[in-house]
C-alpha cells in the first residue's frame, strides 16, 4: 500500500491509541489501581487529549498518562518500531 492512500486521521489515531496501550502496559499495577479509582470517585473516567503547537498530551485521571510530539503523528514520521503508512491497512 503506497503511503498516499492512508488516511492521515486513520493513521495519527492508530498512533494514539497505541501510545495509550503502551502507556498503560508500562505502568505499574498499583498506580493503575489508584488512578482507576479516582475515576471512580470523580466521575471522571477515559483519557482526555490536549492538543498543542508541540504535539498532545494524553491525561488519564488527572495526569499525564502519555505526550506525543505533533511530529510524531504525520505520515513521514516512523513511531513504534517502524509503523509507518506504508505498513497501516485502514481497513
């Protein structure tokens, strides 16, 4: 598939979402559970995306659970051992 073809929004979420799987994955078990349960006392569940001239900031319960640099969700950009457009079936 020719990097023309993928779909830049398709792409940058895919990015996103695997910053937060790996965020997640890396982040050990006690500090999940005490930020799973300030979302349970504040209501405040899911990750929340601030967008800014340098990149996102992805804030789960209050803190930063992730920061991608703006550079790193275009389609040029390789991110996560090699994903690239080239390598990303939209479908």
């Amino acid at each position: 598939m020719s990097a023309g073809k993928v779909d830049l929004g398709f792409l940058a979420g895919q990015r996103v979402r695997h910053a937060i799987a790996a965020a997640l994955e890396a982040m050990p078990e006690d500090v999940k559970a005490e930020r799973i349960a300030w979302c349970q006392r504040t209501g405040q569940h899911g990750v929340t995306a601030y967008r800014s001239d340098v990149g996102v900031d992805l804030q789960w319960a209050g803190q930063r659970l992730a920061f991608i640099e703006a550079d790193a969700l275009t389609e040029d950009s390789l991110l996560f051992h090699g994903l690239d457009a080239s390598e990303v079936d939209p479908s």
